[in-house]
C-alpha cells in the first residue's frame, strides 16, 4: 500500500528592516531558526517543502518589497499551502492591508496563514481572524513606525532650512561637481535650454518631445543608461521623450539655480505615495547652484503655459492603470470625451512604429473583456456540483477509525505492561508482545499522518474552490465589467494591431477553469 503524502509547500516569510537590526531577537538567522523549529513540530506536514522569503531592510508600513512580491506571486500561481512569519509585523505594519489578505486573499487561495508567536493558525480559527487581540498588536505597531518617522522627519528638516541636505541625484541637465554640489553637465544642459527656449517659441510639450526625437537626442534615462547609471529601464524608450518627462523639466525651478526642497509629502508612514504640499510649505535656497536658464526666461515660459493647464481627472474607470500597448509596452491613455478610446500615444512621433496611431474603443474593450469572463464564471458555476465534499466526508470518517484502532493499541499496551508488572507474563512475552504491538501502531500512525494531510489539502480545495464559486456568481450577477471585479481577476490589457488583445490574469485559476 502506497500512503506517501501528498506534496504541501511551507513558505516561511522573513523580515528585518533597518530599525529591527538593532534589535538581536529580530535578526535574520535567529527568525530563521524559530521558524524552522516550528515546522519541525508541526502536525501532518513531516514531508512538506519549506520554502524562504527574506526582505532585509525593508520596512513594514508597506508591501513594496521584492521577496513580499515574489511570495504572492507563488502564491496566485497555487505553489504555496502555507505562510509562516515569526509574528504579525514581520509580514506587514499596517493592518488594513494585513488584513484585506487574511480575510479576503489568504482563504480565496485556500492558503493558511500562521504566527508563530501571536499563537495565530487560520486553519484553527475557523474563518476567524483573531478580534481584539490581532487588532491592538497592529495598532501599537503603527504607533511604532509612526514616531521613528516623525523623529527622522525633524531632522531631515533642519538640514533642509540650513541648506545642507541635498539629493545623491541631479536633475537632468546638471552633475555632481567636485564639491559635492550641482553644476552644469555640458553635455545635457545645452538640451535643457532647448526645451525652454522651443516652450517660449510656443511649442506645446508634445510639439517639444517630437522635435528632441527629430534631433536624435536620447531621452534622460537613456542618457544615463549610456553613461553605465542603469536606474531605469530603457528598453522601450526609443528615443521618444515622454510628455510627461518635458513637462517634468519644465516645471522645476532648480534649472535657475534656486534649490527647493519638501515640495511633496507621503500620504501614509513607510509609503511611497507622494502628494504636492502648498507651496507656502516648500523650502527655497535661491543661488544655491548654477543657473542653466535665467529667471526671466523661466517665468515667461510659465506664464505662456499657463493657459494650456488643464484640471486633473479623477474619474475612476474599470481597465484604469490596466491597458497596455502590445507593440511597444507603454501604457495607454484613454481620451475623456463622448467617444472614449485607449490610445498609444508613446509612438505618436514615429510613424513607422508598429503601433503608431493605435487606439481602442473603451466600450468594445469592456465588453469584450466582460464576455470573456462570464463564459468563464458559467464553466465555474456549471461545475460547482463536482464537489469534494463527499470524498472529504468519507475522508474524515476513515481517519476517525484509524484514530480508534490507534487508541486500541495504545490499550493494548497499557494491558501488557499491567500484566508485566503484576507477573502474569514473563520478560520475554512482554518485550515480543509490545514490539507486536509498537509496529503495527508505527503502521496505523504513517497511515493516519497522511490521511491527515490529504484532509487538510482538501480541505483547502473545498475553501477555495467555495470562494472562486462565490467570484463566479458575483461576475455573472455583475452584467458587466465593474472596476471591482478588474482589480480582483485582471492585471494587465495588451492591445494589438488588428484588435487583439493579450489578458494577464491575476487569479490564474479561475480563468484556467474554462480551458
């Protein structure tokens, strides 16, 4: 009889962020070794796969953090069973986003999630997710990394109002000199009073972005890419500048040697979300560096454009932030007017491009999308009745017996040293009796351990499979493409020539249902 386990994969997430390396308890190596220590006593799981996940230095107000990423990832792609952290601030600090993966993420990939030292294990909880105690922990964690902030804040700032605190980086146009302080670079300084003088002309941004391509000059992260700073990804620049990168330099008033500083805030602790400050609250050095262009030439230049400024939209739409070029894998931009399309408008000046010209309608690209969906949802809901919750019945009920044959034997051997001790049998019938005994309980234990494993497996399945039902009736119920349910199935859109279109899933398993 073959009971081998079933194959189950541990993750074990790790986490240090600066701040915690002071701390011994928290170091790498020694969450490691507790972590270990918990697999290894750790029910129905003696031939799992461990896995590791180490972010070191990272904070954990977010979850802008490689190994984070690359462990959801295996997750969304079903390689992992089960998540274990030292405790709940390794994975994350902030509770709301914590808490939207254990409530919402975790069961719809029928992924456990355990703590070792909040004594938190979903599978235990029974849909739980741990109440007042789970919620104190995090609040006094935000707390934490909300005063270490404010203290490094206040200090950044006074070096700021003194003018000692400057970026390790130069804007374009200008280099570090030997001093440590900004200087001209003479060869992109000459581009940057280009830009201004074609601006001053009444070149629009885009106007001005077609003449840099006409020129051949290499866009910034090119430029730096040339120069062996490889910050960016250049690969799909092609010499077109972006309009938003002519805009950028347009409007930065370090080009007349003014320096500014705290010009935008983070909207939250440890995030990376940035918004503009008033700018009463921004910190101005004037003649802090050379100038690139005068004043004057600054202010007509702003003056001119003024005009051409238009309000910021902040309609939410369902494929926002989603549909991408095909050919050159450029976002594109969806015009706001009675006819709305996503265009590609990276290619505009380059009308040999592939994609030079490509649009497609909004409507058409939600039907389409929503059509595919449906058909989808259809197939999941169609098969929902193929449950395995008959097997997982008979399951639990042959365990049960096993559970009871493992308990007979355990008498049997309370009997035989009973009957040793009252010299009913001899020192030889006992040990022959008990190694009897002992083998078949190693017997019915193997049996039992995997049984138990393929219960909790599933177990899982069932979860799962009961949350992609849920998503599936939700899609049909829906009758169309919501902006709830694109950020939950659909990460990307590529659009191609010829109306095709490439769809990146961000739940793999419930569009694979259909094929």
């Amino acid at each position: 009889m073959n009971d081998s386990p079933i194959s189950y994969v541990i993750a074990l997430y790790i986490r240090l962020s600066t701040e915690d390396s002071k701390v011994g308890s928290f170091s790498i190596e020694n969450q490691k070794h507790a972590l270990h220590q918990y697999v290894d006593a750790m029910e129905g799981v003696k031939n799992a796969e461990v896995l590791e996940f180490i972010d070191n230095g990272y904070s954990g107000t977010n979850f802008e953090r490689p190994a984070v990423q690359n462990l959801l990832d295996h997750m969304r792609e079903g390689k992992i069973n089960c998540i274990i952290v030292k405790d709940f601030t390794r994975f994350g600090r902030n509770s709301i986003e914590v808490g939207y993966f254990m409530e919402m993420v975790f069961p719809l990939y029928g992924v456990r999630f355990i703590s070792v030292n909040d004594d938190f294990d979903s599978d235990k909880l029974h849909g739980d997710t741990g109440g007042i105690n789970v919620a104190f922990k995090y609040l006094v964690s935000e707390f934490y990394s909300r005063d270490l902030s404010i203290k490094y804040k206040s200090a950044k700032y006074v070096k700021f109002r003194r003018g000692e605190y400057q970026s390790k980086l130069c804007p374009y146009g200008y280099q570090k000199g030997a001093d440590g302080r900004m200087e001209p670079n003479e060869e992109t300084a000459p581009n940057v009073r280009l830009i201004f003088e074609l601006a001053w002309e009444g070149y629009g941004p885009g106007e001005i972005g077609k003449a840099l391509y006409e020129h051949g000059i290499p866009t910034p992260g090119e430029y730096k890419a040339a120069q062996g700073v490889a910050n960016h990804d250049v690969s799909r620049c092609g010499g077109v500048w972006p309009t938003s990168t002519v805009i950028k330099i347009l409007d930065d008033e370090r080009y007349t040697g003014t320096y500014i500083m705290g010009k935008r805030e983070v909207t939250e602790v440890g995030g990376h979300r940035l918004r503009m400050k008033d700018e009463s609250q921004w910190i101005k050095i004037p003649d802090h560096h050379p100038a690139i262009i005068s004043k004057e030439l600054f202010d007509q230049v702003q003056t001119r454009r003024a005009r051409f400024k238009c309000p910021k939209n902040t309609r939410t739409y369902p494929l926002r932030g989603k549909v991408y070029c095909g050919c050159c894998r450029h976002a594109m931009q969806r015009t706001d007017n009675k006819n709305r399309v996503f265009q590609c408008r990276h290619s505009k000046v380059d009308e040999s491009a592939p994609c030079h010209g490509l649009t497609v309608k909004e409507a058409e690209l939600e039907g389409m999308l929503y059509e595919v969906l449906a058909k989808q949802a259809q197939v999941i809901l169609n098969i929902a009745d193929l449950s395995n919750a008959g097997r997982l019945d008979v399951q639990l009920a042959e365990q049960a017996e096993y559970d009871k044959q493992i308990e007979n034997y355990l008498d049997q051997k309370r009997v035989l040293y009973e009957q040793f001790i009252l010299k009913q049998i001899t020192m030889e019938d006992y040990k022959v009796q008990k190694a009897a005994v002992d083998s078949e309980l190693d017997r019915l234990r193997t049996i039992h351990s995997n049984l138990k494993v393929q219960t909790s497996q599933m177990e899982m399945d069932e979860k799962t499979k009961s949350a992609r039902t849920e998503l599936a009736r939700e899609v049909v119920g829906a009758g169309g493409l919501t902006a709830g349910l694109a950020d939950t199935l659909i990460d990307r859109v590529y659009v191609y020539p010829n109306n095709q279109v490439e769809i990146v899933w961000k739940i793999k398993d419930f569009c694979m249902e259909a094929a």
